[in-house]
C-alpha cells in the first residue's frame, strides 16, 4: 500500500538526487519542516512541512497531513489550482507560491515537474 510518507520520501529523493539539495530544518520547534535551496542562489525552491488538514481544506479537522510549497509561474498559477491536490500557497506569497498536498493520490511525475519549475524560477 503506498502511502503520503512514501510520496514524502519520492520526492525528497527527487530533489537531493536531481538537484544534490539537502533538506534544512530551520525552525527547532518544526522538525518535520524542511526546506529546500538551490545550489547558486541558495534560495528555496521548496518547503515540506506537515500542517493541519483544515489549514488547507477548510472547516475543523486537526489531522495532521503532508504538503509541499513550490514556487510557479504567476500566471500559470489559478490553472494549477485544482483544489484537490493544488490549492493557494499556505503561509507563503499567493502571487507566486502553491501548496501541494502529498497524498498518496498525488500525480508525482506532476509534483517533480512543478519541483522543477520552481528550482528554474529560483536559479535564473
């Protein structure tokens, strides 16, 4: 059975294989955040933190679930948005930024490309 951590870790692995990041934890209190920074800019093109369920779906639900911000175009960004898995950056720049929820229903090969818009963004 695959699960949310196992979309966690494909996409960890993505970007330390890819691009040799390694995952940072900058916030003591958070040690489930980990961001990531590009090589030359040493700027983050990707943060993975788990969030509470209602933070992102709305009403009241405190489960705790995995998401992913990653830089987009700003002007591709309301046709990512799908409001499944592709929702309005949380705690981020809505302009610029979107939040992917990692479910185990998560397209990852589509989560890798829009990693790596985001590492292209960053970089140039």
């Amino acid at each position: 059975m695959f699960s949310e951590s196992d979309t966690v870790t494909k996409l960890k692995d993505h970007m330390c294989s890819k691009y040799g990041t390694t995952p940072e934890t900058p916030w003591e209190q958070y040690p489930n955040h980990k961001t990531f920074k590009t090589n030359r800019r040493a700027k983050w093109y990707a943060i993975i933190m788990q969030v509470r369920r209602d933070r992102i779906y709305g009403g009241d639900d405190d489960e705790l679930i995995w998401v992913m911000n990653v830089k987009a175009s700003p002007d591709k960004i309301s046709d990512l948005i799908n409001n499944k898995h592709i929702f309005p950056a949380y705690h981020m720049n809505k302009k610029h930024w979107i939040t992917i929820v990692l479910s185990a229903s998560l397209d990852t090969e589509l989560a890798k490309n829009l990693i790596d818009n985001s590492y292209e963004l960053v970089e140039k």
